[in-house]
C-alpha cells in the first residue's frame, strides 16, 4: 500500500478511536449515562432528564476536553523535547517548568501556613492555584531562555534545566518541612493531578495556550525534521540554531507550564506518547510525528481519566498514577516487540 494511504487511513482509525474514547469517557463515570441522552444533549441542547443534562455539560464534557488539551499538549512538548536533544528520555519537564509550576502552587498552598495573614484574603482558591502555577513556570521558563541565549551547547542547557528543577525541588520541600500537615496533604493531592475541576472559563484559557504552543510545533516541523541528523547538518541548511532553540523551549514553556498550572504536573504522557507513536508509525518524520502525537495524547489521557474515575463508583484515583500503570507497560511491550527503537 502506498506509505501517504497507509497514513491517512491510520490518522482516519486514530480519529475515529478518538471520538469513540471522548463519548466513553463522557458516559462512564459515578452515575452512567445512556449514549442516546449524550447524543440528544449535545446536538439538541437538552436531554430528557434535566439531572444528566447538567451532569453533561458542566463536568463530564469540560472534563473530556481538558483531558484532550492536557493529553495533546504534553505528548507535543515531549516529541519537541526529545528531537531538540535528541535524548530518548527527555520529556516536556526537563527544563524544570513543572518543577516551577510545583513551586508556585506550593507557596500558595503550604504558605498560607507560614503566614496565617494571607488565609484572611481567601488567597487559596483553584484561579490562585492556576495563577500561582502559571507564574511560578514561567519565571523559570523565562531564565531557561536567558541562559539558552548565552549557551551554545544544547546538551548543558539540558543539564541546566535538570539543576533548576533540583532547586525549584528543593525549595518545596523545605517549604513542606515547616508547613502543617493539613496543608501538606492538600500539596500532595494537588501534586497527584486533576482534570475534573476546570470551568468553561479555565478551559477556554487552557485550550488557547495548547494551541499557540502546538501551532509554534508545527511551524517548527522542518526545523525538527532537520535537527534529527545533528546541529551540523541543520546549521548547513540553513537553520538558525539559536533561534529554533527559542521557539521550540518557549513552546514546551507554553504547553507543559499551562497544563500543570491547570491540571497538575501529569506524569508519563509527555515522555512516553512520542515513543509509542514512533513505534505505531515506524517513522521519524515530524510531518507526521506531529498530528499523530496529538491524537495519540488526546486518546490516552482519555483512556487513563475513564479508567481514574472507577465507573458506578464515586470514587476517583489519581490520575497520575493511572497514566504510569497504564502507559508504562505498553511502551515496554512494544519495545520489546520492535526489538529497537525508532528515534
């Protein structure tokens, strides 16, 4: 079969599997929802029970697409993370944005403790916490992007932001040892990630960040495809280096700042996904790498949140951890079927 076929069948499953995982995810959940209901409320506005009908629309559809941005996001940084470093471990947090964004929440959360006089403001609320996030990665965002701009070697500017994220790790963790233990817990639930708790406002905030983070990716494609033969080859094409470097850290800055100021730091999807796309696609060509990373986060993180949220059960586990118990032995399963790894 011709290879441009073959794909466009593939992103046509992929798309169709996606669809089908949305309306799963929206119907399974504490109380089940008939697809009929699901169908009538979406497309007509309403369905015959008013109940569900709010249940649909103000927390199982803003719950599904945030895990779409939040899959689709993090699996795009990964892939421009692990190309501009040509590193199979990379992921979208090893420039310490995440560790950032973990700071930022830590000081509203366990620093209300340490200052009994901010908790009279009402300053821990969800809108602090993803203002406080928000903040926190992009003041190391913003260093990581002076220092790439005085670093010529791409491999110290990962090292640089591995040391960032020791320091910014540090930093909570002392925080951690003086706060008391009900605000402790209330930092590690928020560390465990969360899609469920966005308004329509939050999601419409969090979908504009994916998007300009992902459109910086695509326009990014050739530049990606160039820099997988080394620095080298794509010096002599003609691509500007230092610039590229800008783009592609500021728009992993974008993408894994604003998922974890909104969601939490959500392990796995960014470091795994490209290379499970890799596997699936057997190609290296971002043309297509770039698409199908997307659709693949979007699908996993689905996957992960319906199973987190324990159908006909009120309870829910974390999502993180579902994401690695889930994930992790599939991507072992396909390296080990490959025997090699496409990179």
């Amino acid at each position: 079969m011709n290879p441009s076929k073959r794909y466009r069948i593939s992103f046509l499953l992929l798309l169709v599997v996606l669809l089908v995982c949305f309306g799963l995810n929206i119907a399974l959940g504490s109380v089940s929802i008939p697809i009929r209901d699901i169908f009538t409320s979406i497309f007509e506005g309403r369905s015959g029970n008013s109940s569900l009908n709010y249940i649909i629309w103000n927390y199982r559809i803003p719950k599904a697409l945030t895990a779409i941005f939040v899959g689709g996001g993090l699996a795009i940084s990964g892939l421009l993370m692990q190309t501009l470093f040509r590193n199979p471990l990379a992921g979208p947090f090893v420039l310490g944005i995440s560790s950032g964004a973990s700071l930022g929440a830590a000081f509203v959360i366990m620093g209300v403790s340490l200052f009994p006089g901010l908790a009279a403001y009402g300053l821990l609320n969800d809108i602090t916490l993803a203002i406080a996030s928000s903040l926190g990665s992009f003041l190391v965002l913003l260093v990581v992007l002076v220092v790439a701009s005085r670093v010529k070697d791409t491999m110290a500017l990962l090292i640089i932001g591995l040391m960032f994220g020791s320091i910014t790790t540090a930093i909570v963790s002392v925080l951690s040892y003086f706060t008391n233990s009900d605000k402790l817990q209330q930092y590690i639930f928020w560390s465990f990630g969360s899609i469920g708790n966005l308004s329509w406002h939050q999601l419409g905030l969090l979908f504009l960040v994916v998007l300009l983070g992902t459109l910086m990716g695509v326009i990014s494609i050739k530049t990606l495809n160039a820099l997988l033969l080394g620095e080298k080859y794509a010096r002599s094409l003609g691509v500007n280096l230092k610039k590229s470097r800008f783009v592609l850290i500021l728009a992993t800055g974008l993408l894994a700042g604003g998922v974890t100021a909104f969601a939490g730091p959500i392990a796995f999807i960014g470091l795994a996904v490209p290379h499970l796309t890799r596997q699936v696609f057997n190609t290296t060509d971002h043309r297509i790498l770039v698409p199908a990373v997307l659709v693949y986060g979007a699908i996993i993180m689905l996957i992960c949140d319906t199973i987190a949220q324990l159908p006909t059960s009120a309870q829910v586990l974390p999502i993180n951890a579902i994401t690695s118990l889930i994930g992790a032995p599939v991507v072992i399963w396909l390296l080990v079927r490959k025997r090699k790894m496409v990179f």
